[in-house]
C-alpha cells in the first residue's frame, strides 16, 4: 500500500503538510509529542482538519491511549480514526480525556472556536509542538504556506573518488526575497546525520555550489553515499528548489576511466510511481538509487519494480530506515530484462524522483532520473481535433517533445518512448528529425505503440551527416493521430547519446510541452510563475569546471508558427549574479542552436567571470527547450555529460 499523503496535485500545487510533519528537525519533536500524549491519560483527538491519517502514516501513534475523535466538518462525523468513530465537537464536553490533541498547526484559532467546549483545566497540546526554529520560517502567519517549504533532496556521493556536485542560484530574489538562507543537512546511507550547516544564498542571481568534496574536507568526513536535504529560507514566487546535479571522477579513479555525468533536481514531491528506468544491456548494471524521503522507515515489500506494461511486481525484501539511501541493482529484481525493456517503479510515494545509475563492465558509469508516473490522466479525445493533420487543427503540431541530434559524425542519438501515465494503453508517435534551420530531414512512424512495446529509435540513421549543413540537429516526438486517437498529452520519452569515439554514453528524459502558441490548453504552454501561456525564456546553463568544457544545445520548438527568429541573449553571469557580457543569437523557429563556452566567450571575458560562473539564457520573444552538458578535457577520448535545463 502506498502511504496515504497528499504530496502533489495537479490542480493545487505540491502539499506542505507532509513537509512539515516529516521535515527531519520536525521529527524529533514528533517523536517527543507522541510519547508526551501516550504518557498523559486519556486523549482526546480533535482533527478539524483531517490531518491525523497524514500524521499516523509518519509516526506511531498506536501508543496514545485514546478516547475519542472529534471533528468539525459534519460530513466527516462517523468516519473510523483511531478506532473511534467521529464525533461532532460540539460533543467534546463529555468526554473523559484528560488531554485534548488538536491536529493542526497554528492552533491557537481552532483552539479559540471550541474554548467554550474544552473542559475546565484540561491541557491542550497541538502539532505546534513540533515546529521547527520560527527564524526557519518565511511566511510567520501561515505556517504551512509553501514558502514555508521550499525544500528539496540532492543525491550526494563522496567514495572511491567519485565525487558529486550540486549547482543552483539565487533565482528567488527576482520574485522578491530578501535575505534568503540555505540550510542543508548531510544524511548517510543510514540516514544518519554527517553534517549540518545554514549559509546566506549569494546575492541576487548569485550561483550555489556544493560539491562533495568541500563539505568532506570542511567536515573531515570519510567515505559517504546519501541525501543531501535541502530547505531555502526566505524563498518567494518559487516553492520549488531546482539545480543540476554533475558526478565526476578523480582521473583513474579505481582503475577506471574518468567519469562525467549529469542529471536534473530530484522533484520534491514523492510520488506513487516513476516510469523510463531503461533495463540494462547485456555489458551493464542499472542502479535505482532510492533515497527515504521521510522519517519512517519502508517497509519490506512496499517498493518494487514491474516490466513496463507487465503485471508481475518483484519487490524490495527489506526494509528502509528514515531518511536513508540504498542502490537496488535491477538485474537482482529482474536478472532476464535487457534494453530496450524499461521498468515501472512502485515506489509508494516513499521517495523523491529517484536516480538511476548506469554502470558498464568497461567501468564508465552515467546517472539520469526516472520521471513521475501520473495516476490522474485520461485520454483525451479533442487532442486528435485540436493537432495537426485533422480540421480545425487550432494547437497545430501540438505536444512536442524536442531533443538534440548532436553533431552525427561523433554522436549517435537513439530515442525511446516511455509510458507515464497509468492510463496509457498505446501511445500513436512518431519522431520528426529536423536540421538546424528547421527543416524537415526525416520522418519515423512508430504506429500505435503498446504500453509493452519498448522500440528504441537509431534517429542518427535516418539521415546522412550532410542532411545537417550546420553539423547538428534536433528530434520531435510528436503525436501520430494517423497511427491511433488515444493521447493524454503526457507524452515522455528517454533519448540516450553515444560517444562513437569513447563510447561514453549519456541519456536524459523528460515529458512533452505545447510551445509558442497564444492558445492554451489545460496548463499549456507551461509557465514557470503565473498563468499559462508560457512565451519567454529563463535557462540556467551551469558551467563545468576546468579542465571541462560546456556545451548548450537549444531548441525553438513551435505548435503554431512563431517569430521566424529568436530574440536570444547568452548573459555570462559571475557567481555573485552580476552580469559580465551577453551575445546575442537568432534561432529558426523550428531550429536549434548548439554552442560551446569556449568558442563563444572569449578568453578574457571567461577570466572576468571566474569560478563557478553560469550563463543565463534569455529571451521574452519565445520559449526555448534547451539540454546542457560537459566535456571532460575536450579530448576525443574523454566522458562527457548531457541533460536538460532547468528554468525559472
């Protein structure tokens, strides 16, 4: 059984409670509270706001010697909590407790609506007893006010000189915070504490670092695998902390090739299934790297995997302790599967977006995520009116899931689609391989593609290299309504590139937009802050360290046709968010732009940024996709990494 929380809604936005109750300076306090209530008598529950389900499944209340429940809302009068069934708390001055429990925070209101019914000198205790430190909070009226919560888990690894590093900025004041905080604590693969710090985030648009080995020589720490959690204080516009994720190597690191790899934030909302976790080939291993996202451990059996579109469920057979990080090794669950087989993770709203590390017997590794499964879609049968090819085509191509086509004489691009809704029986694609001035090259139907079908898609064979005058490319996924009418709009695919020279790899995987149209639909074309649509463009491209290069591939995908250009400006920010010098660039609509730091900034000006300096990429004319990546060294031989942007 999955854990009975709100985390997300896709109507309402991400959920605070479990944030709150489950945060890991809250739950000391927790533990505290509940062994107060199971020490004082008779309890009464008074839960006017349905909270207490959420609470039990964090923490054992079994101990509290309860009563009887109460409850507000006349519609939830009768219903079973505790073993009690729901009574009016109009009724609470019968009762026989000697503790009244009220499950909320900021109780001190609902205390007040019912101070007339609270017997004469019985003590009221509240989940007010377990907040965190108040200079923690930035919104002191409403305690679980988003803003409240902006908190976030990164994967962070030190040992056997792998090494990770945390990238982000300050993109918070440009919605106005003041201020703001960056508490981070260091958990284990046990979950224990290893380090716990609180720094100012750097000014304005000022970039955060947090590499592993900083906080292991700041710390004086040994060997470490774990989570990273991460809580912004003073947060505004955005409750979401976003970053990219690199892992590299010392060079030879056991005796193997240098390791470069990237992967996107881990999303802070656990969910109930992930979906494109590729099956290894024969020459790999596939690492699920689950980190216990609250302070209850998982139970033995309640997570596992199943072959996409399968009913056979092979579970996890121990447990996880709170907040710990394991590797499930997918050949241990599933010793036949092989790519291009791809799994479905039973996940049980356990856990953050997980990563999932890839480890061939050549000794190269490369990590990516898995992307959320949604459980609320359906078909919907005006997609196939509204997209292109049928009449009164008003959102022309539609959902466009645009990917890179690296230069074809050293890259080979391969896609794969993967299911990411329950309700996706078939899946009617078909990829669209366009040069870099957005001219169609070529064109792969897939027909209508069962929920087992796993077809991975060579688009480099599709065309010869000199189909791309420019050297590169990009690849639409699109509907194919020819094929079949069944579409939700949550269409996803994992696209993987392979280094022919080095046979490096790297893979990301992502979900499909409307883009640059003035129509909208449901929430698209997605906006990053207020109503859609989304029509202007903020990426954050990190830059790789020496002696890496960075590379930004960006594309300018269209539903309906757009500005014949774009309006793109490369802003070279320092890490103290001021700016250093912008270029500016024009991209075909229905093209792409592929880039290199080094060819682009001159030598000078990379100087003048200095360390751990971003390039900010903006545009109010039109929305880009864009992917990022390093290079290790520039050398033919060398790892390097790939995934997309974040914005903001």
């Amino acid at each position: 059984m999955p854990l009975r929380i709100e985390t997300f809604s896709n109507v309402t936005g991400g959920s605070s409670f479990f944030k709150a109750v489950g945060h890991p300076l809250a739950a000391p306090k927790a533990a505290a509270l509940v062994a107060r209530l199971a020490a004082g008598g008779p309890v009464a529950v008074y839960d006017p706001l349905g909270l207490a389900r959420g609470l039990a499944e964090f923490y054992d209340l079994s101990g509290i010697p309860v009563c009887g429940v109460f409850v507000q809302d006349v519609d939830a009068v009768g219903t079973e909590l505790f073993g009690h069934a729901a009574r009016p708390v109009i009724d609470l001055p019968s009762t026989g407790a000697a503790t009244l429990f009220i499950v909320a925070f900021d109780s001190q209101r609902l205390e007040g609506h019912i101070a007339h019914l609270i017997p004469a000198g019985m003590p009221v205790v509240s989940l007010d007893d377990m907040r965190i430190p108040e200079d923690m909070l930035t919104d002191f009226g409403h305690y679980l006010s988003k803003f409240n919560w902006a908190t976030n888990f990164a994967w962070l690894r030190d040992e056997g000189g792998h090494h990770t590093r945390v990238v982000s900025a300050n993109y918070w004041s440009n919605y106005g915070a003041r201020a703001a905080r960056l508490w981070a604590r260091l958990l284990d693969a046990d979950g224990a504490t290893l380090a716990e710090w609180m720094e100012p985030m750097p000014p304005a648009n000022g970039t955060v670092v947090i590499d592993s080995r900083a906080v292991r020589a700041r710390f004086g720490l040994g060997d470490f695998c774990g989570s990273l959690f991460l809580h912004i204080i003073g947060a505004a516009g955005h409750d979401v902390v976003k970053y990219a994720l690199d892992t590299y190597s010392d060079n030879g690191a056991g005796n193997c090739p240098a390791q470069l790899s990237c992967t996107h934030d881990a999303n802070a909302w656990p969910a109930e299934f992930y979906a494109g976790l590729p099956a290894p080939k024969e020459d790999e291993r596939v690492l699920l790297w689950v980190q216990n996202s609250h302070p209850t451990p998982i139970p033995a059996g309640a997570i596992g995997l199943n072959l996409m579109g399968t009913a056979e469920i092979r579970r996890l057979d121990r447990s996880v302790g709170p907040f710990a990080t394991v590797a499930i090794d997918t050949r241990d669950l599933f010793p036949e599967a092989r790519w291009p087989q791809q799994f479905e993770v039973q996940a049980g709203k356990h856990f953050v977006r997980p990563r999932y590390e890839v480890v061939s017997t050549n000794g190269r590794r490369r990590i990516a995520h898995a992307n959320v499964e949604r459980t609320d879609l359906k078909p919907d049968p005006k997609l196939p009116v509204l997209t292109s090819g049928q009449p009164g085509a008003l959102l022309g191509k539609g959902h466009i899931l645009p990917a890179p086509l690296l230069p074809p004489d050293r890259w080979r691009t391969i896609l794969l689609p993967t299911p990411m809704s329950t309700g996706q029986q078939t899946l009617p694609v078909q990829a669209v391989v366009y040069d870099a001035r957005g001219q169609e090259v070529a064109r792969h139907r897939f027909g209508a593609l069962k929920r087992s079908d796993s077809v991975a898609l060579d688009v480099t064979g599709l065309a010869s290299a000199a189909s791309f005058p420019e050297g590169w490319g990009h690849v639409e996924l699109l509907y194919d309504f020819e094929a079949g009418q069944e579409a939700d709009g949550w269409l996803h695919a994992l696209v993987r590139y392979e280094d022919m020279r080095s046979g490096h790899a790297a893979e990301s995987s992502f979900g499909s937009h409307i883009f640059n149209t003035a129509l909208t639909y449901r929430d698209e074309p997605q906006s990053y802050h207020g109503r859609p649509p989304g029509l202007s463009t903020r990426l954050f491209l990190r830059l790789g360290t020496e002696p890496w290069d960075t590379f930004c591939h960006l594309i300018y995908p269209a539903s309906t046709p757009w500005h014949a250009t774009s309006d793109t400006q490369l802003v070279l920010t320092r890490r103290d968010g001021i700016e250093v010098v912008r270029r500016r660039i024009a991209i075909p609509c229905g093209g792409s732009h592929h880039f290199r730091y080094r060819d682009t900034f001159t030598e000078a000006e990379r100087m003048a940024a200095g360390d751990h300096a971003y390039v900010l990429i903006r545009d109010t004319t039109c929305r880009l996709f864009g992917y990022h990546g390093c290079l290790a060294g520039g050398a033919d031989d060398g790892a390097f990494s790939l995934d997309h942007m974040f914005g903001f």
